[in-house]
C-alpha cells in the first residue's frame, strides 16, 4: 500500500445548509494513497459490465460492419480501462455512455431493435439502460468514487479554524 504523502492539501468547500456536509478536496496523491483510494467491488462490476458490452459491440462490428457499433465499442472499452486506471475523465466517459444510450433509446434505435429481438434482447438492452443509470449515480454520488476520480470526500464536521 502507497504511504500517505508527508504533507497534504485540504481545501473545503461550501457547507450545504440543509445536510451539513462540504466537500474537502484533496490531492491526487493522498486520494491514491488513502484505503478508501483502490477500486472496490462495485466498481470492478461496472468496469467489467463496460468492458463486457464493448467486446460485445466488437463482435456486432465483426459480423455486421456496423462502424457506430466499433464507435461505442471503442467507448466502451476506453471506458473501462480508464475506470481501472482510475483517471478523472472516466466519469465524463461513463456519462457519454449513458447520453449516447437514452439517445438510441429516444430515437427508437434501441426501443425499434427491443421490438424485434426475442425476449432476452430486449431484456439485454433494458437492462444495459437500467446499468449505465445506476452505475451513473454511483459514479458520481458514491463516496469512494469522489475520492478516487474526483479526489474530494464529504465532511460533516466543518472547516478547521
């Protein structure tokens, strides 16, 4: 495990009035060092669901020769390797991932191509909404990802005078 660097930055942010909490932001190097730092299971989850449906999305490109479907292969994939590399971007990845599936779905790409598929392909692609929308939240709300891509926590004790 990384040693906490000798001396650090806290920088707090606003209080929110209503909970009490403010963000404390931190360096990338305490963020890496600190236990709440490494990637836990749920993250592996969500890596391994992106990197899943990117490979899937090669393997569409392979049999079809679609090039959106290399594009959001490509997304995908670059998605989860970012996720592990635990790099700021991969949270506006992970959100082109969401608004470029609500889009499919609201243009009637994915909710056209539900209709035709059998039962499990629609559920497949359901799903892999419900996915991205969940995996959203956590990526942006949860405590352990703000630290690791964000490199902030919530504190509910205040700033230190």
């Amino acid at each position: 495990m990384a040693k906490m660097p000798e001396e650090g930055r806290f920088e707090y942010g606003k209080m929110d009035k209503q909970t009490g909490a403010q963000w404390v932001h931190v360096t990338p190097e305490m963020a890496r060092a600190h236990p709440q730092g490494k990637l836990n299971l749920p993250l592996w989850l969500i890596t391994g669901v992106f990197a899943a449906f990117g490979l899937l999305q090669l393997v569409e490109f392979a049999q079809f020769g679609d090039w959106l479907a290399l594009f959001k292969a490509v997304l995908q994939l670059l998605t989860a390797i970012m996720l592990v590399m635990r790099a700021p971007i991969s949270l506006m990845l992970a959100g082109a991932q969401l608004l470029l599936s609500v889009f499919g779905a609201v243009t009637g790409g994915m909710l056209k191509n539900m209709s035709e598929l059998s039962g499990t392909g629609g559920f497949v692609v359901l799903a892999y909404l419900i996915f991205c929308g969940l995996s959203l939240f956590y990526l942006f709300e949860g405590d352990r990802p703000n630290l690791i891509y964000r490199h902030r926590f919530r504190s509910f004790r205040g700033a230190k005078d």
